[in-house]
C-alpha cells in the first residue's frame, strides 16, 4: 500500500500545486480543505487520480483519518491573503493554533513527519534587513494582522515544543510572498490585483506611496522548495526561509505589470493598510548551503506565465472568484 501524504489546505493556491507535485512523486495524496479559500476548480483535475482522494473539513475540527496510512502531513490550512485572513480574524487564529495542534497531535499518534507552511509575517515590520531565519522579528501583537502573524508564531511554538517535547520530525518553512497561475482573482494580492486591474483597464490601487518592498517568488520555485525541505535530513528541525531575494518596490511591480499587459490603466494612490511592512527580503543563505535550493524563475517571467493565467482561466469566466 501507496504511504499517503496529507495536504490540509490542498485545494489552495499553493496547497493545489503541492498536491500536483507530491503526485508526480509516485505518493497516494489526501487532501483536505474547508474550502473557504481553497476552492475546488483548483483540484477538479485531480478527480479522475486514484491516488488522489479529497476531503472537505476544517482543521479545528476533530481530524479522524484514521483509515488513511498517513507518513507525512504538509500542514497549508489557512487563508493567507491579508484580505481574506482579517476577514475572520478570530477564525485566522484559530486555524493557526487549533489546527495545527491537531495536525500535530495526529502525527504523534501516527509517527508522521510535519511540515508547517509559516510565513514572512512571522518577522513582522522587520528591523533587520534582509530577515535571516534568526530574527525574532517586530510584529505588532494586537494589530490587525496579529491574528495571521502570531498565529503562525504560535504554530511554530508549537512545531517546536512537540518537536522537543515527543521528539516528532518537523520542517518549517517561511514562505515569501509568493504568486502565480490558481490566484484567485479576488485575493487580494498585490499580484493578481494588479494583474486582474491591469487587464480590466481599472486604476491599479496602490496602497501607500508604493516605496514599500516584497520579494516575489513564483510558485514552481516554492514547491520545490518545500519538497526538498521535507526531504531534507540536513535541514534539522529549524525553520528555514523559501523566497525570492530579488526585491521590488510595489510602484515597480506595478509598472513592470502595466507594460507586460500593454495596459492603459491609471495608477492611483490609497491609504497604506495598518502594520503595513515597509520592507521585505529573505535570506536564503541557509536554504542554499543546506538544501541546495534556490528560486529560478525571475520575477518577469513569473509575471508573464501569471498574466496569461488570468487571461486565459479567469477573465474567460462568468464565476467572479
Ligand atoms: N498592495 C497594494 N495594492 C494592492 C494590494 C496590495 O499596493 O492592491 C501592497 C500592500 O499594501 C503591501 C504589498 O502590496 O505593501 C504586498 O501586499 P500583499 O497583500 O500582496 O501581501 P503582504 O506581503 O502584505 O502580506
């Protein structure tokens, strides 16, 4: 019998990819998503796989699974769109340390290897630039998006003491803003944004003066980068960070989108959101010495394979998601 690998969030933006991947592997792939991000047009391909089987349930709520001959659990479930995780604040923390401890709790039971998708916005405001995974960040505890970064905070608390307590075998990987083709359109992103903004002939909304910076990472490169990560015996238990180092400032991504859309649309300028980070760049040094990873693909043609994404699935489409 095929070892099943568990992907909770799998019918996600990246939870969706990774399932491709882990399939492409040879592995039996359980998924499971509540669907209140994820959305099933992401995985409709995989219904015909035998070695594919999805479940709709929500992490916070009692996991069962217990049919399933589980070996590793890639642990995704959360919305992570600053849009969408302020939403439901209250359900954003939840999911963050509710159901990552039963995710942890069923990996105990079962001997499975847990990897935590964490986040950048674990460092924060970051005063430290680029962030090296040693940072211990700047994130404000009681802002609005407290409930996403000290969830994840908390999840890899929890990664960490279940590691140390019940000696489980952990990754964590803080992922960098990332994109690519299963955005939604109403993400909420600055990618797709821009992108769906660029493509309808609509003002690209920047938030703030556009000085701001993040470091994109396309997503075959972030998948590559957790699959290894999972592999990897040298990575140890601590976490490391899966990004792109090229960094942007939000008004260069905007016009580097305009020209490749050959779009007429205006920019203009709203008011910045709070805790807004002003900077953000990972260090990869440790994923590149000790996994031997890093990105490819370069922010341009990232966009390139986005764009025609969004042109070809999306704006054909009558569905407004
Ligand atoms: N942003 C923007 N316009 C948009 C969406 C986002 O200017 O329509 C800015 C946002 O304020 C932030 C950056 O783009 O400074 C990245 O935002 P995003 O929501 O993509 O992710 P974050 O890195 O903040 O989680």
């Amino acid at each position: 019998m095929k070892k099943t690998a568990l992907v909770t969030g799998g019918a996600g933006f990246l939870g969706s990819h990774l399932c491709d991947a882990l399939l492409r592997q040879g592995k039996s792939v359980l998924c499971l998503d509540d669907l209140s991000t994820g959305r099933m047009e992401n995985i409709a391909h995989l219904a015909p796989e035998s070695s594919f089987e999805f479940i709709r349930r929500d992490v916070t709520e009692p996991l069962g699974l217990g049919q399933f001959d589980i070996a590793e659990i890639y642990s995704l479930a959360c919305p992570a769109s600053p849009v969408h995780y302020q939403h439901n604040p209250v359900k954003t923390i939840r999911t963050n340390f509710i159901g990552t401890a039963q995710v942890l709790e069923l990996a105990t039971k079962i001997n499975a290897k847990v990897l935590l998708a964490s986040t950048s916005e674990v460092y924060g405001n970051p005063l430290c630039h680029p962030q090296r995974e040693e940072y211990w960040g700047n994130v404000n505890p009681i802002g609005i998006r407290g409930c996403y970064d000290e969830g994840k905070r908390a999840a890899e608390c929890l990664m960490m003491d279940y590691h140390r307590q019940k000696g489980l075998d952990i990754r964590i990987v803080r992922i960098f803003n990332t994109y690519g083709p299963r955005m939604a359109k109403n993400d909420g992103r600055v990618v797709s944004n821009f992108i769906v903004q660029a493509l309808a002939g609509e003002d690209i909304t920047i938030y703030g003066t556009g000085e701001q910076t993040r470091s994109f990472c396309f997503v075959s490169d972030l998948i590559a980068g957790i699959l290894i990560a999972m592999e990897s015996e040298q990575i140890g238990c601590l976490p490391v960070n899966i990004g792109n180092s090229a960094e942007e400032r939000v008004l260069d991504l905007a016009s580097t989108i305009l020209r490749l859309t050959q779009s007429q649309a205006k920019i203009v300028f709203k008011p910045l959101p709070a805790d807004d980070p002003q900077r953000r760049r990972p260090d990869i040094s440790r994923a590149q010495t000790v996994l031997g990873w890093e990105p490819r693909i370069k922010l341009e043609q990232g966009l390139r394979e986005t764009i025609k994404y969004f042109e070809e699935i999306c704006l054909l489409r009558s569905d407004t998601t």
